[in-house]
C-alpha cells in the first residue's frame, strides 16, 4: 500500500512539473510575440538602422534613406539627443570628402537653424521619389566611380504645394560603398532634359 501512495504522489509531482512547465513556456512565447509587435516610431528605425553592418547597396538605396532621414528631421518629434543620432545616420552615408567640408558641429548648427526655419514656415517634405534604376548614370571621373541620379521632393509650406528637385553625385568608396559626394538644386527642366 505504501508503494502505491509513492508511486502516485510522484506521478502527481511529475505531472505537476510537466503543466507548470508548459505554462512557463507559454507565457515567456506570449511576451515574445508582444515585443516582436511593437512597432518603431520613425526615428526609432532610423536611429536603430546598422549602416555598419547593412549599408544600402545602390545610390538608390543611399538617397532614399537619406531622404528618410531629411524627411523625419522636418515632420517628427524627437529630442535633441535623437536628432544627433539620426545627423550622424545621414553623415555615414556622405563620401569623406563631404564630411572634411561639414565637420560634425557646423553640421548640427547649421541643421538646426534650418529645422527651425521650416517649422517657422510650416514646412515639411510630404515625401520623395528618387529617379529609377534604369535613369541612374554612371560615369568614371577623375578615376573614381560616379552615379548621378535626380530626386524630387514634394514639399508642403502652410496649406500650398512645391515641388523641389535635386541632383545627386555619389562616389563609390575604397569599401564599394557609395557615398554622397554631393547635391544641387535643379528646376524640371534640367531634370527632363537628362
């Protein structure tokens, strides 16, 4: 009789570890689901984005997440620490040559004051259309590899409308990573006549 009472509290203890067990299992599965549906704010993505590991593949992809860089400068909220970090997202995608021209605290300032100014102006970038593949050149100058492509930006002051266009040089770094060199504004008229 004995053994049979041990035999049942020790099933009864090992089905207990089993269900408990489980549960811990299901509970720690249900956390994990949540934290993969939390969604980034903009800046969050930005900020979180590893240039290091992932730089974008194309001048395509370098204007285009620069543009997502300028866009959220005008259009979110952020704290200054946050802007910092997002200026020195958009630096890493700009050739050496750039940044020797715009040392980091000229850079800041002079981003600042014209973050300002467009929310002065109730400015802001509604959004951006890069050129298509098939419209990038590319060109060897003075030895290095260049692509050119044309950007537009349809931009929102008070309750009008404007269309901005811009022309991008991007140098093909010692890495194989292209990197802005530089940009110029440009009328439609220039951009059609590609």
């Amino acid at each position: 009789m004995r053994k049979a009472i041990r035999i049942v509290i020790a099933i009864i203890c090992m089905v207990t570890l089993v269900v408990g067990y489980y549960a811990y299992l299901s509970r720690k599965n249900d956390s994990v689901s949540a934290d993969s549906n939390v969604e980034l704010s903009e800046v969050q993505a930005i900020v979180s984005k590893n240039f290091m590991k992932e730089y974008p593949a194309t001048p395509r992809s370098v204007v285009k997440w620069y543009n997502r860089i300028i866009t959220a400068y005008y259009a979110e909220e952020y704290s200054q620490e946050e802007l910092e970090k997002m200026a020195e997202q958009a630096r890493m995608l700009m050739d050496d040559e750039l940044l020797k021209y715009n040392p980091k605290d000229t850079y800041l300032a002079s981003l600042n004051l014209e973050i300002e100014d467009y929310r002065n102006r109730n400015r802001v970038i509604v959004s951006s259309t890069v050129s298509d593949s098939n419209e990038v050149q590319y060109k060897k100058v003075n030895g290095y590899d260049c692509a050119f492509l044309t950007t537009y930006y349809f931009i929102r002051e008070g309750s009008s409308y404007d269309r901005t266009y811009e022309d991008f040089c991007l140098r093909k770094d010692s890495n194989g990573n292209w990197k802005i060199l530089t940009w110029r504004l440009s009328t439609e008229d220039e951009v059609n006549g590609y």
